[in-house]
C-alpha cells in the first residue's frame, strides 16, 4: 500500500474546509468504521441533506455500492495507483441520485483508512427533456428577437423612404399655394383666400407629422446626431409666444416667463433645442382651456444646472397615462378639442431630444389641475460668456427605446 504525502495531511476535518469553495460534490468514507466521515457543502446540496452532521449519522448500510467488500477493493486497488470511475445510483435519503464517482484513498485522523469520493451528477432522462425544451425556447425566443429587430429596421427604412418621397409634392404644395395667396398667379377673391389658407395650414400640419415621422425613425434606428454650438436660447422663448400667438390670444391665455438665467450661452443643437421647447410648450397652449395660466420659467438649481420649466393650470393628464405618456404613437387625447391632432410622437421625440442633451424629461401631472414638464440642462452645457468663435461638434447619440425619462411626482 501507497499512501502519498498529499493524501495523507487530511488528518483532521478543519484541513479539508477548502473544499467547501468546489463545486463538486465530495465525501469521505471512515473504512474502518463504516461511515460517512466528512463531506463538503456541494456533497450536502447533491444528496440533499440539510446539514454536516445529518450526513455523517446517515445510515448507507442498504446500500449494495457501500459494503465493506466493495470498499475494501477500491481502497486497496487506488491505493496502488490504479484510477477508478463508476456509475453509481445512490439512495440516501429515499431519493435517487445517479453520478459518476472517482475515489482517491485517504488516511484519515489516527492513520484510519478512508476513501474520498468525488461525485459528478449524471443528467437524468428527465433533465435531458427540460434541457431540451429550455433550448427549443432560447431558440424560438431567439428567432423572434431576430424577426422583431427585423421588422422594426424595415419599418424605420419604410418612414424614412415615404417620409422624403411624400415631402417634395407637399413643399410643391405648399410653395404654390402661398404663391396664389400672395395673388402672385393674378387677383383672388376673400371666398379663395380662405381656401387657400386652408390649403397651406393643412399642408404645414402634414408636413409637421412627416418630419415628426422621419425623426421617429431616424431615433429608432439611434442614427440622432446633435450638431453641437454655442448660442443663446432667449430667442427661442419668444419665437414660442409669437407662432402660437394667435391661439393664446384666441383663448386669451395669460403667459408668464420668469428667465433668471438671460443672455447665456448654451452647448447643444439649436434646431433640435429650439423643437423641445416648441414642443412642449405647443402642449401647453393646446391644453390649457379659456383664461388659463402658463410659466415659463427658467433658473439655476442649487448645482449650478440650468433648469427648464413649462407649467400650465389646464386639463391635467390621468396618473395612469403618466407612465406610457412619452412611449411612440402615444397619442394623448385629453381633450375632444384636440384628438386626432398628432400621432404620438411629439413628446417621445422631445424625450429622446432631451436625452441626446444630457437631460431627462419630467412630467408632472394631476387631472383637472395642470401640468408641469421640465428637464434640467448640465453646468457643462452652460456658458456665461459670448465666445469670439463658434465650434461645432458632431456627436453620435445612442438609441434610447425606452422612457425612463418621464415620471411623475
């Protein structure tokens, strides 16, 4: 009989703790004493015995794998060197466990004879079967991502291409539609003015929706890109109240702006910048109703960020719409007034534009009392001086699918 040094420093159980860290399941059988000397937490998990002492006095003298004989043999064959593996089924606890089991000998405290066993499980018919439908689900679930990213990069290619194509009749439209109201084609009457003016105003609201079309999907694609310069936003306050000027006066609507933060320079797009306030402040004059209020206010948090605020006392939003309010084609029919207008993408797109800014967009909202949406530019964004030059920075703006921007408090 052989022993090797390695084998014998298991004397005593505190030695073998290292083995707790494996995977494997491993135990050691007392020869001499016919028991279960020690195992490991993975042996406890295998054989599904809660604890080191519940294994140690577990009775395995049923087992026709664990006579004497048999262990006997082992010890003595793998003591000369010679490698043994076996398909055992085991059946502590009632309950059968089948693995593949390779021995090592031991001598164990007062030099008693002890073989470890390590026990790799063996994938029983039934785990093969839900093995088997777990990967016939992966790859089904798999196969649908695939057809899903699909259709939505066919869709997005679908919105760009009709988008361009049905824009330049609609500018040839337009173009000439104006063109007979400047009575540049010969005189018209007031009966075909105001056809005319139909005509242009209902083309100005389609070419809106195509353009907001063609930004939903330049998004979904994350092909965003910001064309980043200084310049100041004041401007853009006041081109707010002017094109929307004839629909406050029509609802003789009180506009307040509280700007403590003029004559600054900001970092980012102006065009795209310039769409978010319109935007949302377009949703401010098409829900609040006859007589009602909206502020404008724009300040310094206490960081040193800049602080953007569109709040009316109009019809509200229900909280559970909040959510799902920013989400694409979520079209928000608050009011009889106003259904129908739009698709649902003008708050996704401002959403995905304030995100592409550093920011996120926060609604704040209770039906019946108004709302208040606001998002808050980075310090880094922000200049208080006038710069001699202009630099322009193109930056590539990941997709973002989702609204986690928008909450309400």
């Amino acid at each position: 009989m052989t022993i090797s040094e390695f084998q014998r420093k298991f004397l005593l159980r505190h030695d073998l703790s290292t083995f707790n860290r494996l995977n494997t399941a491993i135990w050691i059988i007392d020869i001499d004493n016919y028991k279960i000397w020690w195992g490991n937490k993975s042996a406890l998990k295998f054989l599904e015995i809660d604890s080191l002492p519940s294994l140690v006095n577990q009775d395995f003298s049923a087992e026709e794998i664990f006579t004497r004989e048999k262990l006997e043999e082992i010890f003595s064959d793998t003591s000369k060197g010679h490698y043994i593996e076996e398909n055992w089924t085991l059946h502590l606890n009632q309950i059968p466990k089948k693995a593949v089991v390779t021995f090592i000998p031991l001598l164990i405290e007062n030099e008693k004879r002890a073989i470890l066993i390590e026990a790799i499980p063996q994938l029983t018919e039934e785990t093969l079967q839900r093995d088997h439908r777990i990967q016939e689900l992966t790859d089904k679930l798999t196969l649908t991502r695939q057809e899903i990213q699909s259709a939505i990069k066919s869709k997005s290619e679908f919105l760009t291409i009709m988008s361009h194509e049905l824009r330049t009749p609609l500018n040839a439209i337009l173009g000439f539609s104006d063109m007979l109201k400047q009575q540049v084609y010969g005189s018209v009457n007031e009966v075909q003015t105001s056809a005319l003016n139909d005509i242009f105003n209902s083309g100005q609201h389609l070419l809106k929706l195509i353009n907001e079309l063609l930004d939903a999907s330049i998004i979904d694609r994350g092909e965003l890109q910001l064309v980043d310069e200084f310049f100041q936003f004041d401007s853009i306050i006041e081109d707010c109240q002017s094109i929307y000027k004839e629909e406050i006066s029509k609802k003789n609507l009180n506009i307040l702006v509280q700007n403590n933060a003029q004559l600054l320079f900001l970092i980012g797009d102006p065009d795209r910048f310039r769409q978010i306030l319109m935007n949302i402040f377009k949703n401010a004059v098409q829900y609040t109703e006859k007589n009602g209020t909206i502020t404008f206010t724009i300040e310094y948090d206490t960081e040193g960020n800049l602080v953007f605020a569109i709040k009316d006392n109009g019809i509200g939003i229900a909280q559970n719409r909040l959510p799902n309010i920013c989400k694409a084609f979520e079209q928000d029919n608050r009011s009889p007034l106003t259904s129908g207008k739009g698709m649902g993408l003008g708050l996704y797109i401002t959403s995905q534009l304030v995100s592409a800014h550093g920011s996120k967009l926060i609604i704040e909202s209770s039906e019946g009392e108004g709302t208040k949406v606001s998002f808050t530019l980075p310090k880094s964004r922000i200049r208080d001086s006038k710069r001699s030059e202009i630099q322009q920075l193109t930056l590539a703006i990941p997709n973002v699918h989702t609204c986690e921007a928008c909450y309400s408090k």
